[in-house]
C-alpha cells in the first residue's frame, strides 16, 4: 500500500468503516510507481486500434439502418485469419459469444452462418470459437442474469449482447441502466475482454434511448452510429477514448454479406431539409404540417417544430398572407408565389 494509502487508513482508525469499503479504496488507488501499459488490442481497422480488451462499446442506430450486419462484419473479421472489410484481429485471439435478445431462431440462425461464411468456418458445424444464444422468450430479469452468468461461464474474448435495452425493463429507469452498464464494466475488467453492446437511437436523432443511452455513452470506449442511405449504410465512431478510426460504408453483396463501398456524397441540412417538405407544395397550417411531419419521420413534436423553423429560416418553406405554410420550389419566382 502507498504512503497515501496507509494515511487514510490511518485516519479512519476508531471509525465506524465498512472494512470492505476500505479494501476497496486501497485497490482503487493509483500507484504510478507501476508501469501502466496500453490495454491489449481486440479489433483493428488497417493499423488503428477500434477495441480493446478491458472495455466496451456500443453500436446505434434506428431500426433497418444494418446494424447487425456491422457487427457481423466486425465478429467475422475478428474470427477470420484475414482482414475483412479493412478489419482485422491480433494474433491471439479468441473465441466469441454473440447473445440475442431479439430475433427467433431461424433469423439468429442466419446471423450466425452469415458470421461462419466471413470467418471461414463451416457454416453447418458447431465452432469451439463461436457460440451463439437466444434469450427472446425470457424476462428482462431472467436475461440479465443469464448474460451475467454466460459471459463468466464461457470467458469470450469478445461478446456481443444485440439488444442490450432487453436486460433491462426500462431504459429510462436511471437505477436499471447503470446497474447494467456496472455490470458491463466488470465484466470487461474480471475477465480482461471487450463486450459490444447494441442499441437504438431516438427517432430522428443519433443518441440511444433513455438514461441507458446516456450511461453507455459515458462509460462506453467507442460508439459506433449506423445510418442507412438507401442501399448503404455508413458507420460513424463518435465520443470515443483514444480511437482515431475512419468513417465507412457498406452494402449487401448477392451473397448476403456486408462489403465495403464508397461512401455517399454527404447530404447537407437544405437536402434533408427539402426531403422532409418537398410533398408540401399546396399551403397547409402550421399545426397540421408539424402533426404530418411527427407522423411521417416517426419523430417528437418539439423536434417537429425545429424543423419547420429550420426550413422557413433556410427559405425552404415560406409563408403566405394567410399564414400558412408551403414548400418552395426550385427556380420559383417570387412574383409567382401563391399569396
């Protein structure tokens, strides 16, 4: 124990002090006499570090933006003796435990073969390396304790738990979410591996949900954010520690496999802007327009109403003498406009 170390001891002689509180405090203190390495690399995307071992991470995305197909395509390339997508594992690496909350049998079954093709393994064999479970039909409750319990009993190298928001029964429950993200955090320390969680965002935004959104954001080393654009999906690394990957994009090939292409032109706010009101050329009232934009992008009232202050500040909307609203469009003259 440090000089520091004792001294606190020291001064809580006589006190009344929970004497595992103690303990805790004297192996949580740091000692920078030790040399400190850097945590062992789990993932590499060319030579950039993406995971690491003692850690965990968190993909979002809204519903169909792919991303399952994200993680498949990182556990295949950790699996692979080759780079896959520009992805790659160390030499040492191990065997996965991917555990789904969500989807039935026969479409884990389809994740599952679809990892086997990018590793390599036969896709109708069992693997030592890779194991998958289905907890769809239990408890929030019952889940988290199986996935407690599992990820000891197998000690993966890397886990992946899709559906993460499943093990608990609410996401905006503070008390819940940060005894999961706890529960992940020790786990990745007792057993020095690295755990990838997924989540969804809000409708219309890339945060994930609820306070357990906000916990893993904090805690986790890397979120990775899915979007789809048409065909392609893009995968952005944001608020993350120490991570300096690039941004990339995927397609679906014929064989059902993630492939890297090029990414899409970036699309500006005005683009999203005009994608969002475009149908609106006849005028229409304030409320029922922000009630057709709530319904139609699946997004909150207040959010709603930025966009439409957005656009008329962009003079992408413009409003009439009567006051109500319509979408401008391109090369309309404003001797013409319907007032």
């Amino acid at each position: 124990m440090s000089t520091a170390g004792r001294q606190i001891v020291a001064s809580l002689q006589g006190a009344t002090t929970d004497s595992t509180i103690l303990e805790q405090i004297k192996d949580s203190e740091l000692d920078l006499s030790k040399d400190i390495p850097n945590p062992p690399p789990v993932l590499f995307q060319g030579d950039k570090v993406m995971m690491s071992k003692g850690d965990f991470s968190a993909v979002v995305g809204a519903a169909k933006s792919r991303k399952t197909f994200c993680i498949t395509a990182m556990v295949g390339a950790y699996l692979s003796d080759d780079e896959y997508m520009g992805m790659s594992s160390p030499g040492d690496a191990g065997n996965v435990l991917w555990i789904d909350t969500e989807q039935s049998i026969y479409y884990a079954a389809k994740v599952a073969r679809r990892i086997c093709r990018i590793a390599g393994f036969n896709e109708h064999e069992n693997n030592k390396r890779f194991r998958m479970l289905c907890l769809r039909e239990f408890s929030p409750g019952t889940r988290f304790k199986m996935v407690d319990t599992a990820i000891r009993l197998y000690k993966p190298q890397l886990a992946i738990i899709d559906g993460a928001a499943d093990l608990i029964e609410d996401v905006n429950d503070s008390a819940e979410s940060s005894k999961l993200s706890t529960l992940l955090m020790n786990l990745t320390k007792e057993l020095n591996n690295h755990i990838i969680t997924v989540l969804h965002t809000n409708p219309g935004g890339d945060k994930p949900r609820g306070h357990l959104g906000t916990n893993f954001l904090n805690k986790a080393q890397a979120l990775f954010i899915v979007k789809a654009d048409g065909e392609v999906s893009t995968v952005s690394v944001e608020r993350c520690r120490d991570i300096a990957v690039s941004d990339w994009a995927f397609k679906i090939n014929d064989k059902g496999l993630p492939e890297i292409t090029s990414m899409p032109e970036d699309t500006t706010k005005a683009d999203t802007l005009k994608s969002v009101f475009y149908r609106f050329t006849t005028p229409i009232d304030r409320i029922k327009l922000r009630d057709a934009i709530m319904q139609q992008e699946n997004i909150k009232k207040s959010m709603a109403c930025r966009r439409i202050k957005e656009a008329l500040t962009d003079n992408i909307l413009l409003e009439n003498k009567m006051g109500l609203l319509y979408y401008k469009k391109e090369n309309e003259e404003e001797e013409h406009l319907p007032f």
